[in-house]
C-alpha cells in the first residue's frame, strides 16, 4: 500500500497525512465456527424472547399459547449447523483465497451494496449533521457564514492535497485515512447498470445553489492554495443570492434539476444520459437545415453539449454549497431541513429547500439565518471521517478569529495559503473567479421528469417525521462517574424506552469503526442481548432500585465487550454478508462448483451423501431462514456521532418500522435526532427522556457515589442542595405514614422540580411484570411458555455472541464501488454559463 492515497498529490515529498498507511494491518477473517457463534447468540434474544403483545394475541387467536419464536431459534441453530458442515467451510475458503489479494475482504462487496441500491439516497443513505452557531456574531449571516466555512474547508483540502493533515489516532494508535480521498471533488453517479463513484482529484472548483440555481467558480489554483480572500467569496455569495432572487419561484422551479438526485436510481441514470445526450447539436442542426444556413451558426463550429458539460460542472467540483433561502428555527425543523429540506408549496409549486440540493455530493448547508450543516454522500466515507472534517473546519473559524485579534494565536495546519490579497492575480493561473450561472436546456423529457421527481421526493418527506431531544441534565461527566460506559448507557436507554412503550425487544444496530485496519469501514454492533432483555423486563417491573442498577451495570458491560470485539473486526455481520456475496458471485457468474459438491470429495464433517446433492446454485439454509432476515430487519438504527463542534446528528429510518437514531453524548448533555415513518417519534424520546430521569433517581436513592467512593460534587446541571430531602419516600421497604398533604418547600431548586418526573417513563400506565403473564397462561393452559426474565446469574451462563449482517448501515443500505478519476485526456473546461457581475460592495 503506498503512502499516498490516489490524486493526493503536493510539493511535500514526505507527507504525515498517508505515512502509516503501510503499515496498517488488513482487516482479521475470524474463523467461521466463532462467527456461527456469534450470530447465534445475537439472534437469539430477538427469537426467544417475545413481547407482552404477542402473548397476548397468541392467547386470544388461537387458545394455545403455545409460542412459535422458540421454533425459530431452533430453526436457525439447525441451519447453522448446516452451513457449519457443508457450504460453509467451502464458503470460507474461497473467501480466504479472495482475501489474500484485496486489502479488505469486505471492501468491494460493501461498495457493491451501496452502488447497487436503487431507491432514492435522501432519507435512505445520505446523514447529515448540524454545526454548532458560530461563536463570532459576525459571522451568524448566512453570507459571512458560509464564506469563513468556505475559506477553512478550503484549507482543509489544502493540507490533505498536500499531505499535511496529521493521521487521525485513537490512544495514539494511527487509524486508516484511506476515506479523506473520497470526500472532495467526488460523486455517485447513476448508470443504467450500477452506480459508480467518480473523483477529481484536480477539482478547483466549487458549485453554488440558491433557489434551486447553480453558479460556480474557481477557488483554487493549481497548487491548491487559495485564490480569494474571505471578503471575496462573500461578494461571490452576495451577487449569486441578489441573481438568484431575479428569477420567478415558477421558473426556477421548473429548472430545479438538483431534484433529479433525489430519484430511483435507475430513474436518474436515464435521465441523465438524457442529459448527456448532444440535443443542442441535434436541435441547432436540424435547425440550420431548415433554414437553409448548415454550418453557418456558432461560426461553422458544432455546438457543444451544453447539458452534458453543467453535468460535468457539477461532478467535478469539490463540494456543493447550498444556500437556503429559509430560515428554519426549531431543533426538528434544522434536522429536516439538513438532512432532505423543506417542503412547501406556493400556488401549486415546490418552494421548498428540498429542491435547492445535489444529494450525489457533499454538501455544505446554511439557511438565512446563518445555522450551518453537512449533508454527505456516504458509500466512500463514514461518519467519523466527515465528523474529522466539521471538527476541523469549526476549529479553524475560531482560531482565524483568535488569529485577528491577536497575531500570535495558533493555526491548525502546518502551513498555509498565501494571502490571495497579496498575490499578483497573474500567478493564479488559468482561474475563473468571477461566478458563471449555469443555464440548462430544458428539453420536454426533463421538465417532465422534474415536476414528477418533485412530486415523489415531496411524498418521500411526507411519509417521515423528525424530533429532536436536546437533554440538557446531565452528560458522560455524570455517566462516567456513576461507574457507567456512557455510549453503553444510551444504548440501555434506547432499549427500555422502546421496551416500554411496546413490550418487545427489536433488532438493534450500531456501527463500530474499524479504521484500525487497512481500509477499516464499520463492524455492526448488535446491542440487543440476553443481558440486555433481562435489564428491560426487570426495569420495567416494581423492582428495588438496587436490583434495576445492577442488571442496568451487566447489560452496559456486555455492550462494551461487544463494542471491543466489534472495533477489532471480530464481529459477525461482515463476515457473514462477505460469505453471503462469495455465495451469489456463483450464482451470478456461473463458476465453477466450489468444492464439496457432487464432483468433489466431501468436506470433512459432512456426510457424503448430503455432500452430494450441493450445488453451487444452492442458497444455504442460513441465508434463507428467518432469524437471517430478522437480522437484517433493523428497527432501532443507532449510531453515536459527534463532538462539541456539533448540535446534532441524524439520518432517516432503514426499515419500514423503524426508527433512525442519531446521537451525540457530550460533557453536560445528550441530543439525539429520532426520524421514522410517522411511528410516535416524539412520544419515543419523551419516553426517552423519562428515563434518563429515572434512572438519576434511581442512583441518587442507592446512594451510588458513596459506595464507590466518589465525593466530588455532582456534575449534574442544578443546585444539588435538595438531593437528599424525601430520599426515604423512594427507598425500598419504606413504610412511612402521615397525615395529610406535605406542603412542598417553595424555594426548591430546579433540580428537585425535575425529580417530580422520574418514575414517570411508562406515562401513567404503571410497572410491569411479565412473569405475571406468564403465570396467568401457564394456570390457563397447563404449560409455561419460557419467557420469565432471567436472573443476572442465569444471564451469566447464556449463550452470548453476535448477529449476520445488516443490509441497513448507519442509517442506510450498501452499495457498490467502483472509482474512476473525472479528468479526461484532451479535456479543456471552457467558461460554460452566464458570467455575472459582481455586486457593489
């Protein structure tokens, strides 16, 4: 592996950015046996546990009360035993041969399933996230806003083009930064076969919209330092808005060709090539013949493609900045509009900012009022790699800041552009500065597809719904100092909130980065377990606050063993859809049999009568039985991202059923951004939020700090003074009487107001047990259906491992890819569009 990562290029002939790319090492094959187990084990929970509801519907549909689930489960053991003594080891081989020669075994398959997908990328792949308000006032405008994160993303491309940008590390580990290779200048683009992903490596540009308008121009010279200043590119942005609100909202939205992004894959790839087509030649020549002047217009010359080259524009650049004309002001409202824009219609048109987008690149987003986002393609790259990137850019608006008042005050990278103000505008090269208008040809075929495009991406925002829960109480200072790993603790909410509100358990995702290793992507942490099921089911019950901890501790320390095994590419998912692709590959291209089919001896372990009638056409068992596709069903999709540079964080459902969960746990605080298909998204984190509530009660009436020793005063927000008052009212075993109405202290402190709610998380309907259920059906019917929770000791003797892959990643599906550089040999970018002038400062 060299060094350097393709296109990353500079003056520096020894760059730190890609320097412990060599050695990294590759991603670990674990062997199959310990896969098989952990998938096992991940499955489980979800097959043989049932919720209350099925209980009962079962009781009432067919009097048995006899439950199917552990059926399945012995089921899916049965079919993993199968593929354990015949596909499997086959499987297995080939896939280690495979492996030898790729960097990653699960790279390649995990860009097919990202390119394969065919439904829209908005809401179903693309995240977003929400930057901090900038803390300077002067840049809280949407003008002075977007210029100074222009200006510090530009120098962020700057020090990775020169290999400047220092490796990111965990514990001064060096982690794979192979992914910073694809954020810049790179798009998804639809074909009619698959979508590929495309790279300018030598992309100068940028593309601006504003009301559904594109514009652009240069940014960079050929060195990549920057040629405009901070004011320049605000007088840029100023004249595109001012031009951009010339043009009727009626006739801007018939031209909104960004919208096109948001449709079916296969949808967008014809039109595209639509696009691409030379119409201008077509229609000017048959023109000219008409006319009777063939070869007289454009001076003789063949018109060029003017679509074609807006297309080529608009790849090429090295981002899309979008400048919203909303201005959007609660929390949900942000999140909507950073992750797919706002609908809204006027007189029949879509004046939303859903239309003002290019959903196939990074986007940099700031609405009116100057609130800042990033909305990113994601088959190349993963949330930390962007959250890297926010991190940087925020940092750097702060210290440009610092730096003018005071000279002294550090940079964050080794080196920086010259001053373009200081520069002969002559050593810029060949550069256009000045902001050109991009004018499609709108032919009839594509302003038909845009006002259809509009109507399905306005249905698309329809059937979703976006909350927010900014909790402000407490943070990982408190969690950490309770004895609790804070991701893990989150998680545990996540499953009793849910728990609580719908007396199940379901299929649970969160990525675990695996940047340890050469071209590391994601590892699928599978948060539901046998602990997890146990903590639910007994915090839901009118249990001691003792007992609720203490199974709350064992779930969160089997989540962090999961989480480790997972960061070390020992989980399952990867593996398992790895074998699952080696499987259809065969089945696709027809290849030979593997071995242990009928014209190979059998493989050891398996009978040769069974080995005998494999084929290499046959799906195994295990990819066709129920708890594979029950893995593949997520309908809590989690992942943790973020830092203070953010507000939040979030992405769209993965499943039906599902919610998409995004979260950001700081040092006083946790936001989280929820979105489903309309599935009482707000009550969940009002849920949620009874919780975290809760379960601070819980702590304060066991006295938690005191038995581990912590004395220090409480970093919980709010007067700590009224903690101990009424304690003994919640403490198990208390008998106390009275007479009458306690009159309540009026100077109580805000803290003590906030108590009044915790306990409150099951919204009135009070504690319960599903033992008593069990109970009640096995008196009725004879036989005890297996599902009383597990005692902590029976939880420790539980099978306990991890699940298949989920087709559902970080909020999305997978997709395929494959990379080819944009530059074309004789390729000359002319000035396509409209050159503007500039407005008057």
């Amino acid at each position: 592996m060299p060094s350097r990562a393709p296109g990353m290029s500079g003056p520096c002939t020894t760059g730190i950015t890609f320097a412990s790319q060599d050695k990294l090492q590759r991603l670990p094959l674990p062997p199959l046996e310990d896969t098989i187990q952990r998938y096992l084990s991940v499955v489980k929970p979800l097959q043989v546990y049932t919720c209350l509801f099925a209980i009962l519907r079962l009781r009432c549909t067919n009097g048995t009360g006899v439950m199917k689930t552990p059926r399945e489960f012995e089921e899916t053991v049965d079919a993993a035993r199968e593929f354990l003594t015949k596909q499997g080891p086959d499987l297995q081989a080939k896939l280690q041969e495979y492996a030898s020669t790729r960097s990653s075994y699960i790279e390649q398959f995990w860009y097919d399933s990202y390119l394969n997908f065919d439904n829209p990328v908005v809401l179903n792949l693309n995240p977003f996230f929400l930057l901090e308000d900038d803390p300077t006032p002067a840049r809280n405008n949407q003008v002075n806003r977007a210029a100074s994160l222009v200006v510090s993303t530009l120098a962020f491309v700057r020090a990775l083009r020169r290999e400047e940008l220092p490796p990111d590390t965990v514990r001064g580990k060096p982690l794979c930064m192979y992914q910073y290779s694809r954020i810049f200048g790179t798009a998804r683009i639809s074909t009619q076969n698959v979508c590929v992903m495309q790279s300018d490596y030598s992309s100068k540009h940028i593309v601006v919209l504003a009301r559904s308008q594109f514009y652009w121009f240069d940014v960079l010279d050929a060195n990549s330092d920057l040629i405009m200043t901070e004011t320049d590119l605000a007088q840029n942005f100023e004249t595109i808005i001012n031009d951009a609100q010339e043009t009727p909202v009626t006739e801007a939205a018939k031209g909104a060709v960004g919208i096109l992004t948001a449709e079916n894959r296969r949808i967008w790839a014809s039109l595209r090539d639509i696009l691409s087509q030379d119409v201008d030649c077509e229609r000017s020549a048959t023109s000219d013949e008409e006319n009777g002047t063939v070869g007289e217009s454009n001076g003789g010359l063949k018109p060029r493609k003017n679509n074609y080259e807006c297309l080529q524009i608009i790849d090429s650049a090295l981002f899309i900045l979008c400048l919203d004309y909303s201005a959007p002001q609660t929390a949900s409202e942000l999140a909507m509009n950073m992750l797919c824009g706002t609908n809204v219609i006027e007189k029949g048109v879509q004046v939303g900012t859903c239309t003002n987008r290019w959903y196939d690149k990074l986007q940099i987003i700031v609405t009116k009022n100057g609130s800042a986002g990033i909305n990113f393609e994601h088959t190349g790259v993963d949330g930390h790699t962007i959250l890297r990137f926010v991190s940087d850019i925020y940092t750097d608006t702060i210290l440009r800041f610092a730096r003018s008042i005071n000279g002294h005050a550090p940079s964050l990278w080794a080196s920086e552009s010259p001053d373009p103000a200081q520069r002969d505008p002559s050593s810029f090269g060949d550069v256009t500065t000045t902001p050109h208008k991009l004018e499609w040809t709108m032919i009839p075929e594509l302003s038909l597809a845009l006002r259809f495009a509009e109507t399905r991406l306005a249905d698309l925002i329809h059937q979703n719904e976006f909350e927010v829960l900014e909790f402000s109480h407490y943070g990982m200072v408190y969690i950490k100092s309770m004895g609790f790993s804070p991701d893990a603790f989150v998680q545990m909410a996540f499953q009793a909130a849910y728990y609580a509100l719908y007396g199940k358990v379901e299929c649970t995702y969160e990525p675990a980065m695996t940047k340890y290793f050469l071209h590391g992507r994601t590892e699928a942490i599978r948060t539901v377990s046998d602990e997890s099921v146990a903590f639910v089911r007994k915090f839901c019950e009118d249990a001691p606050p003792k007992t609720k901890l203490e199974y709350l501790r064992r779930a969160c320390e089997k989540h962090v063993q999961t989480t480790k095994l997972c960061a070390h590419g020992l989980g399952q998912d990867r593996h398992l859809y790895a074998l699952y692709c080696m499987h259809q590959r065969y089945m696709e291209d027809d290849l030979s049999p593997l071995p242990g089919t009928a014209d190979d001896p059998p493989s050891a372990g398996a009978s040769t009568e069974s080995s005998k009638s494999i084929t290499a056409l046959e799906t195994p068992a295990i990819f066709t039985d129920r708890g594979w596709d029950k893995l593949n069903t997520t309908i809590i999709s989690t992942s943790n991202c973020g830092n203070p540079s953010l507000r939040l964080f979030g992405f769209g459902p993965t499943s039906q059923d599902g919610f998409g969960i995004g979260y950001i746990i700081k040092s006083d605080s946790i936001s989280i951004c929820a979105s489903s298909k309309h599935r009482q998204t707000r009550r969940f984190l009002e849920t949620l939020h009874n919780y975290f509530m809760e379960v601070r009660s819980l702590l304060k009436v066991t006295d938690h700090r005191k038995s581990t020793g912590t004395r220090a005063r409480s970093p919980i927000r709010g007067d700590d003074r009224g903690e101990g008052r009424d304690r003994s009212t919640a403490a198990e075993g208390y008998k106390g009487r009275g007479s009458g109405r306690q009159v309540d202290d009026v100077r109580r402190t805000s803290e003590a107001q906030d108590d009044d709610d915790a306990g409150d998380m099951l919204g009135g309907y009070g504690y319960f047990d599903v033992g008593e259920i069990e109970t009640l059906l096995r008196d009725i019917n004879g036989a005890s259906i297996g599902l009383g929770a597990a005692t902590p000791e029976q939880v420790a003797t539980t099978l306990s491992t991890e699940g298949p892959p989920d087709l559902y990643i970080e909020g999305e599906l997978r997709h395929r890819s494959r990379h080819r550089n944009q530059a074309q040999p004789g390729y000359r970018r002319r000035e396509v569009g409209r050159k503007l002038r500039l407005a008057d400062t």
